[in-house]
C-alpha cells in the first residue's frame, strides 16, 4: 500500500530504514511473556516486529488515518491493541504488571513525554526511545559539560540513561533537519539520591539552572525558595556541605544537588 503523508501539525518523522528499526526491535529485548507500549506507531514501522515477540502490544496512536490503516494491515495478530488516543493523558496507571516502552517521538513531545512515563515509572521496566540527538545527548549528560541540565538530573535521578546508537537524519521520512539518537532509559529499584520532598529536589534543581551562567548563590536567591532571613544560614550550610555557593549548576552531581535539596528544604517555608 501506499505511504499516507506525513502531518507536520503532528510532528511526523517516519522511519523508513529497516536496518534501524530492526536493531531497535533488537535492543527491546522482547520476550514472549511481556507486555509492550509503542508510542506513536505511524507507518507500522516497528509494529509488527514489536508484535511477533510480545505477549502483548499496546499502540497509541493519535493519527486516526493511521491508525486505521494499521488496523486493515495488522489484522493477523490477534495480540495487539490499537488505541487511538495522545500518549501523554494515557492512563498507564491503570495497566496490569510491568510494561516496555518503545518509541519513535515526536521532537515537540519529547521532554514532557518522558516526564509523564517518568511519572509512572513504577509500571515500567525500562524506555527505548528515538529521540533528537541533541535531547539524548542532554538526558545522558555527565555532570561539568553544556549538555548537563535539569532534565539530565530528573531523568537519572530515576533511570540509568544510555545512548544506543545514532540515527541519520536520512533514515526517515520525511528527512528531519537534524539527527536522532535511541536511547533506553532504565528505572531504577530506587530513586539515585534520598529527598524528603522529589517536588522541592525538582524546585530546587529547576531554579540551580535557571541561569546557567549565575552561580547558585545567586539563582537560589532570586528563587524565593529561600527567605530572606534564612539565607545565610543556608550559605553557609551549603559550605559546610562542600557546596560552594559560588559554583554553577552544571558542576554540582546528582548526588550534591541531593544534599542541596536536603539542606534548603530544612529553611524553606515551602516544606
């Protein structure tokens, strides 16, 4: 059958090399008692390969023409759900044991997908995601680079992170102006560092890298996470800690930005 065209309203990169989607297929590591959640299946690229090793597969899919026209070709596999709905308002609290998530990602969805899968990490054993290569790159960035950012911190504080391989650009149709990365996301047991409050951590971490370029004296203060009185204190307990306020925020681990957290929380009014 013919290709529908894609809809850029919808962000819509097919992947067309079969070498690709065949090596992502692979890194799934699907076996034939699991459950698995493709994101924005499109073209049916992967779905069928997704199918063939599942237990069980669940498509979501927002594209009616699509999804409809993976209903007429998929007819044959009996354990599919085809679901036409937005992936992000999905409720995947509701799913029974522990899920796969493979997905081809619109790049104007990604961070905040990968924040509601997050949300819900307690349904998922691990994410196999194509993403911007530039996303993949800030997601798995190490501490002290351009790259390390707030959404590196919240996505490892609850998952091991990796790049997988690289994608050019030309392996989709239609061709992005950039290039793509997979990467699997794998939850942790346990969150990476201990918090009192993971909504004050993610407040804290926000504001550390509000202004990149300021030292975390600096962007706390302008945070009003601090009051005014108690601020001292916490620069100096932060010292205490081995936190030098006049660092930057790309120079503090996961583990530092955990203690940050612990320290601020005791002073602040938002507790």
């Amino acid at each position: 059958m013919h290709r529908l065209p894609a809809r850029k309203s919808l962000g819509q990169n097919f992947i067309i090399d079969p070498n690709i989607v065949g090596r992502i297929i692979d890194e799934a590591d699907i076996g034939p008692e699991d459950t698995v959640v493709e994101i924005g299946p499109g073209q049916g690229a992967m779905t069928r390969g997704l199918a063939e090793r599942a237990k069980h597969l669940i498509a979501i899919e927002l594209d009616e023409r699509l999804l409809h026209r993976l209903k007429t070709e998929l007819s044959d596999l009996k354990n599919i759900d085809l679901i036409l709905g937005n992936a992000l308002t999905f409720p995947y609290e509701r799913l029974i044991g522990k899920v796969k998530v493979v997905a081809n990602l619109p790049y104007y969805i990604s961070s905040p997908m990968i924040t509601r899968l997050i949300e819900v990490r307690e349904k998922i054993d691990y994410l196999i995601l194509m993403l911007q290569k530039e996303v993949a790159e800030r997601i798995t960035a190490p501490p002290g680079g351009k790259e390390y950012g707030y959404l590196s911190v919240m996505v490892q504080l609850w998952a091991g992170a990796e790049i997988l391989f690289h994608v050019p650009r030309e392996a989709f149709s239609p061709v992005p102006k950039v290039d793509s990365a997979v990467v699997r996301l794998r939850m942790r047991a346990s969150p990476e560092v201990e918090a009192a409050d993971y909504g004050f951590f993610g407040k804290i971490v926000g504001a550390a890298f509000s202004q990149r370029r300021k030292t975390l004296r600096n962007t706390l203060r302008a945070s009003g996470l601090i009051p005014p009185e108690a601020f001292d204190t916490a620069m100096s307990r932060m010292a205490e800690a081995g936190i030098d306020p006049s660092r930057r925020a790309e120079t503090l681990s996961i583990g530092e930005f955990g203690m940050l957290a612990e320290i601020l929380f005791e002073l602040s009014p938002a507790r």
